[in-house]
C-alpha cells in the first residue's frame, strides 16, 4: 500500500485576550441581599443624625441671644410661662428683676457700638456668674437684661438680686485704655400664685421708677 505524502500546512494557535472584569464598588444601592438593607439603614440612620443635629443647632440659636451668649426674648418668655405654671400649680414662690443699662445710647454715642457690645457681654457675663442651676437670665433687649429666680422667698430675692447690681456696678470695662463706668437701674415684682397679676410688667415699671428716681430697687412684694 503506497503511502499519500504531500505539504503539510500548520496554523498558528490564535491567542484571544478576555479582559477580566472589575468588581464593582458596592454602596446602598447596588448591594442585594440582607447586606444592602444593612447598608440602606446605616445609611439613613447617619442623614437622621445630621437632620437632628442641624435642627438642634438651628433651636438653640432661635433661643439664644447672639452677642451675650444668654437666652434671648424668646426664651425668657417660654421660662417665665413654666414659672408661672410652677407658682399657680404647686405654690412654688419666683421672682423677676429687669436690669436696664443706664446711659447706654451715650456709651454707644461717645465710643462706638462696639464699646455698647463690650458693656453688654461684661453685664451678662457678670450676671450669669451669679445664679443658680435653678435660675434663669436673658438679655431681652438692646439694653435690658432679665433674672428669674426660682424656689426663693421674696425678700431673699431681694437681696441676691442687690447683689447682682453691685456686682454689674464693679465691673472695670476697658477699652481701648479708657475705662467705662457701668451701673444698671432695677425692678423686681413677685411671682406666686397668691397675685394673678403681670409680674414683668410690673418689675418693668418698678425700673422705670428707680431709673427716674436714682434709688436703689423699686419693688411689688
């Protein structure tokens, strides 16, 4: 038997490159299964937290009183409600003081408003320094500061709040080498639930009198 021979043609072997796939970075949305709920949830739980810190930011500065740190009108009316509420309801005997700057526009006219700014945070810083866990102080106007005092009798009242405007009188406001003489004029009314009255109104205009008089503190007992 005769054997066919002949060329014999060879093919090079074709190599064909398959690019390997990336893994695809996984987040909330792309994980499936338990571990995407988990994500999901830790994922919502930390915008919650965010939202609730920047509404406790935006609360706190609703109530608080730009320039002296203490709380503002606002505040000081939402604590003078529950005061009131204390007094009526359990016989828990309060008391308020308004403390209004004396010749503050001519600290303001012969120094500058940034001299009334220094005034009004040496005034509350002194008036702060000075109360109780229990009590209460906010600037409620340009010039005027306000002092709740809680679970006190009224005469000792008057005399922590004595106290407190000698101390604002001792303060040494310093600026720019000149110092600044500080003193306030004062109310301050009763609060229990023996008297429906207005108690702010009325240690707003036992201030007033003091102011007119130069006396030391008009009060409603």
């Amino acid at each position: 038997m005769r054997l066919r021979t002949g060329p014999v043609s060879w093919r090079k072997p074709i190599k064909i490159a398959i690019p390997r796939q990336k893994k695809p970075k996984l987040d909330g949305t792309q994980v499936r299964g338990a571990g995407a709920g988990k994500l999901k949830i830790a994922s919502l739980e930390r915008a919650l937290q965010d939202a609730e810190r920047r509404l406790g930011t935006m609360t706190r500065l609703a109530y608080v009183d730009s320039l002296s740190g203490l709380g503002n009108r606002r505040a000081f009316e939402d604590e003078m409600r529950r005061t009131q509420d204390r007094a009526a309801r359990y016989g828990f005997p309060a008391a308020v003081a308004i403390f209004d700057v004396d010749a503050f526009k001519a600290i303001n006219d012969v120094h500058g408003h940034e001299a009334g700014d220094v005034v009004i945070v040496a005034i509350g810083s002194s008036l702060r320094s000075q109360i109780r866990a229990s009590d209460f102080v906010a600037r409620i106007g340009g010039d005027e500061f306000a002092v709740i005092l809680n679970n006190i009798e009224f005469e000792d009242a008057l005399s922590r709040i004595e106290a407190m405007r000698a101390s604002v009188a001792a303060l040494d406001v310093v600026l720019n080498g000149a110092h600044l003489s500080v003193s306030t004029s004062v109310g301050v009314s009763a609060i229990h639930s023996s008297r429906p009255t207005d108690p702010l109104r009325e240690a707003d205009q036992a201030m007033y009198r003091q102011k007119k008089a130069a006396k030391s503190i008009f009060t409603f007992a």
